[in-house]
C-alpha cells in the first residue's frame, strides 16, 4: 500500500481553507455593495452565472455549523428579485429608504447606534479607524464615505478575510491569524453589535422586495459569521437608536473614509 503523503494533504487542507476564506470575503464584498447607492458595475455578480457557484461555496463554509437552508433560501431569494428589476428602479427605492438626509428609521451609520453625546460618537469613530489604519487603509480622496458606514465596515471585513487567505497561502499560519483576531474585535466591537438592528431596520423600511431580501440575508449571514468564529456580544435592540446622535454631529465633522476606495498597503 502505498504511504499518504502527509505534505500534500496539508496543502488540501491550505487550499480548502484559502477557498473557504476567499467566498466569505466575497460574501462581505457583495453586501458592502448592495448598500451602497446602486449601480450596475457594483451588482453585475448577481446577474453573473457565477454567482451559484458563489451559493455552493458558501454553504461549504457553515456545514459544520449549520444546515445552510436559511442562507441558501436569502441569498436565492436576493438573486430573482435583482434579476426582475433594473438599476434604475432600484436607485429610486434605494433613495426612498435612505433619504437625502441622515435616515433616522434605518441609519446607515454605526454611531447613531448606542452613542449618547457626540464626543462618544467622535470616540467610537477613532476606534473604527484605528483599526483600518493598523492595516495601512487610509481614507479615499475619491469616495468620500464616513468610517462607520455599513458599505465601509463590510468593505473591512471582506479585506481582512482576503489579507487572512493572502498569508495562510504564502506565509503560514502565524500572520494569518493577526487577521483572525482582528476580525473577532471588529465583529464583537463594531459590525456584529449594530449591523444584525439595521439590518431589522432597513428590511422593515425597504417593505418588500430586493432591499427587504438583502436586508434578511445580511442578518444570516451576519449570524453564522458570529457562530463559525463564536463571537458572543451584545446586539443593540431599537430602543438603543439614538435620535438625538442622529440629529447631533454633522456628516462634514464625522466624515472620514471610503466605501470603495481603500489605499491597500501591505497585501
């Protein structure tokens, strides 16, 4: 008989996991660009055949953890109703639930959640950025997008996860993981708090249809991520949105990142 070769078994089991990695961090990508205002170029994956190799590839990464049903059925769901509509009718619903000020039902911003006073907000908005900037991100002179929107923090992930896959691939295990850990703090300190109620939120103003789907497979996705990395943290309820740091600070003093745009240094 002859001997496995335990080399290149590791190497399966690198490739399965850069694999794994690198459809998470797409996951992150697509839904930073579903929340963003929409146009054709930032959406062109649902329409893509790929996108069902996309579904099978996705459900791989939760099957230790989940059944994938709820997933499969949001994300399919997602697909149709892109497919039966156009941008341009999009673009008017999409502006319909944001609003050309700051949304106060369903605000796309991390700090109208939790914080009290507007130096709590400036607070957590140092804290955001601190963490793109301990991964050489600096803010777009292009897209001008505060650090704590929902495109941006989904942006960071999708980042992280394909920084993480980069150096399992070519340096090991040991620089992969500063990118685990980051993603954990990012997910138990910012994302993973706020994004599961706004995603309630933006479902609930959106009614139905292609916002309403994106908005429920944002929060199952959100929720496996959780479980796969087993972040416990305490999600904001409605009763945590804060009207009063919605009508506080103006976008031009809170405004600090990009949405698209990153400056990528060290991949």
């Amino acid at each position: 008989i002859m001997g496995v070769d335990s080399s290149s078994l590791l190497d399966q089991q690198v490739a399965s996991s850069v694999a794994n990695l690198l459809t998470r961090s797409a996951m992150y990508q697509i839904l930073s660009s579903c929340f963003l205002y929409p146009e054709e170029k930032n959406l062109s994956i649902l329409k893509s055949p790929d996108f069902q190799e996309h579904v099978k590839d996705l459900m791989l990464c939760y099957e230790s953890i989940d059944d994938g049903v709820e997933l499969k059925r949001s994300l399919k769901e997602v697909q149709e109703l892109f497919r039966g509509t156009t941008i341009e009718v999009l673009q008017g619903i999409y502006q319909c639930i944001v609003g050309h000020t700051m949304s106060k039902e369903c605000p796309l911003y991390e700090t109208q959640y939790g914080a009290a006073h507007v130096y709590q907000q400036v607070h957590e908005l140092g804290d955001i950025q601190g963490f793109y900037k301990a991964f050489g991100l600096d803010t777009s002179d292009i897209e001008r997008e505060r650090c704590d929107h929902v495109s941006v923090e989904m942006e960071f992930m999708h980042y992280l996860l394909y920084k993480q896959a980069y150096a399992l691939e070519n340096h090991g295990g040991e620089k992969s993981q500063i990118c685990v850990d980051a993603q954990k703090k990012f997910l138990k300190e910012h994302i993973g708090k706020w994004a599961p109620l706004f995603a309630v939120l933006f479902g609930r103003k959106a009614v139905e249809g292609f916002y309403c789907a994106v908005s429920t497979l944002t929060k199952e996705f959100l929720r496996l991520e959780m479980k796969l990395m087993d972040i416990k943290t305490e999600i904001y309820k409605e009763s945590d949105l804060n009207q009063e740091a919605v009508a506080g600070a103006s976008d031009e003093c809170l405004s600090c990142a990009s949405s698209e745009d990153f400056n990528e240094e060290g991949l």
